[in-house]
C-alpha cells in the first residue's frame, strides 16, 4: 500500500489512477473516489490522454482525513479492473 508518510490530517492529498481510454472510465473511477472521499468535487478531476491516446491519466485531490481512508481509496482503486495504476 502506502509507504509511510509524514500527513497532518485533514490535508489535501492527489490520486493519479492510470487507465485505458475507454467509455465509463473516468466515471467508474469517481464513483470509487466519492465512496471514500464523499466531499470530493467531480469537476475538479484533472484528465490527460496519452500522447498514443491509449491510456487516460485522471488526478483527483482529495480531502484525506486518515490514513485509513487513503488506504481503502488506493486498494479500491488497484482491484478496479479499469485501473492499470495508481499514483
């Protein structure tokens, strides 16, 4: 999971999740995202396609409130079988 960082909590926190281009990605991605950050602001979700157009980068800048969150978040995120990566 997470190595061990040095987070006063709450903080805002970047989540950089790594998919293939394809229709209901980024939508299955903030779904996730909101189940573990229910504050987090859909339009806010920074997205970038790949120079091939292959792979679509989303950044989503949640509120983390522990350490907790941030792992359940992440290991969602990993089992999603959209997910190629997560940052």
């Amino acid at each position: 999971m997470l190595e061990a960082l040095a987070l006063d909590y709450p903080c805002d926190f970047p989540v950089k999740i790594l998919g293939h281009t394809r229709a209901g990605f980024a939508q299955s991605v903030l779904a996730v995202v909101r189940r573990h950050a229910p504050d987090f602001d859909g339009s806010t979700m920074a997205m970038k396609t790949s120079k091939r157009g292959k792979y679509l980068s989303l950044t989503c800048v949640i509120r983390a409130t522990s350490r907790e969150q941030l792992d359940s978040l992440y290991q969602e995120l990993c089992d999603h079988p959209m997910v190629v990566m997560v940052l």
